[in-house]
C-alpha cells in the first residue's frame, strides 16, 4: 500500500476519464508543470485530446479498455460527474483515482448532493424529491413556485431542468424528461454565482484557487474570471 501514497511528481503520466473543455484546461495545466496527459472518452479530436500526450476513444462501459488505459498511467481522475461508478472502480483497481469514487457517487446525484450538503451543515435552497408523478403536488407545496424542476443525474449546460411557475408547468416538465427521478429547488433570485476551487492531499495540505467569478449565457456557463468582484469582506 505504500506505493499508492507516494507523490505524483512530474514527468509521471495522469490519466484524466473525459475529454471536454475542463480536460483542456487541466491537460494544458499539467503539462505546463511537467506532466505527461493521457485522456479517455468515447470521442475522438475532442477538447482535451487536441493538447494531451495521449488520446484513447473508447465506451466508459468497456472496462477492460479503462484497466488498459489506467495501467498506462500513475493517477487517474475526472473531469465530469457523468463518468459512470463502473469505470472508476475498474481504473481504481489498477491506479490511485482522485477524487476517490464516493466523491464521484455523491455527486453525480443532484438529490444525493443536496442532501450530503445539507447533513454536513451547509446552507441549500429548499429542495424535495420527486420520484413519481404522484410526488408532484406535495413536493411543489413544500417548496412553492416559482421553483427549478431537474432531473436527479445526468442534466448539465440548462438541460434536464426547467423553471417552473404552476403545477401544470411542473408535470409537464416531469414528463418531458421521462419521468426519470427529479428534484424540486426553491428559486433563488441571486446576484451572481462564484465558485471556489479547492483540493486537499492525503498528508492534509489545503490549497484553494481564491474566488472565480462566473457568468452565464442561456443558463450556460459562458465566462469564468477572477479574482470575483465581491467585498473583502464575503472573499474572506
């Protein structure tokens, strides 16, 4: 087990499981501090295989091709939520995976998320579940309208989620999504959104990236700056 938490150190390979915009910027990071970049996805010529060392196209469920990929590497980890728990598990049987797959399960479930978040005392919207259309009607008393209607995994970029404004608009938003699980926000009217960017080493060493401002376009992320323009005070 000692090998598994020695430090990764330049020049080592690190297999990333997706290949989008995130990939890029982390390939491009990573080979900027002297590190070899290995990707996996089922596309080809994507975003972050355009700047990596290595670019393997393959399906998420053919596992013996992760455990190839992952053998070919010293760490593997993500760079979305929507990489299925199956992958993570095969390359984590070969390499460290970092995040480990518990981070990957909690938040590749939006009902999941909220509620870890919640149980560890951190503020959230109101939010219930809504696993059947008969669910609709309580949920949407509890939590009022207008409120934000999405579907407990998968959704990303505004899809997979609507605003909602009636219970007429919230079983028509249930069904246009297949009745697949959902989950019922409380809207939040909010100034604007900033993320916070943090990681922590197995020996405990916290390094955060300060606050990024973000920007949206048709509920698409379209702009990342910082420092964020906010008070001194609410950086702190």
């Amino acid at each position: 087990m000692t090998s598994r938490i020695q430090p990764v150190l330049p020049g080592s390979a690190i297999g990333v499981l997706g290949s989008g915009q995130l990939g890029r910027m982390f390939a491009i990071a990573a080979r900027q501090m002297g590190y070899r970049v290995h990707t996996f996805s089922p596309e080809t010529d994507t975003p972050t295989g355009q700047v990596a060392d290595v670019e393997i196209a393959a399906s998420y469920d053919d596992l013996d091709a992760v455990r190839r990929f992952a053998q070919a590497v010293q760490v593997v980890t993500f760079e979305f939520e929507n990489v299925p728990a199956a992958s993570v598990e095969a390359a984590a049987g070969c390499v460290p995976v970092r995040p480990g797959g518990s981070a990957l399960h909690i938040t590749q479930n939006r009902l999941r998320e909220k509620t870890f978040l919640s149980s560890n005392g951190f503020p959230t919207t109101k939010f219930a579940a809504v696993r059947r259309v008969e669910q609709i009607n309580s949920a949407t008393e509890e939590i009022g309208f207008p409120a934000i209607m999405k579907t407990a995994s998968s959704g990303y970029d505004g899809k997979g989620q609507a605003k909602v404004a009636s219970l007429d608009d919230a079983l028509q938003a249930f069904n246009q999504c297949g009745g697949q699980e959902m989950i019922v926000e409380g809207f939040v009217d909010f100034e604007l959104e900033f993320s916070v960017v943090v990681a922590r080493g197995l020996n405990g060493q916290f390094a955060h990236w300060g606050a990024i401002q973000n920007r949206h376009s048709h509920h698409i992320l379209d702009l990342s700056f910082g420092p964020a323009q906010m008070s001194e005070a609410l950086l702190a």
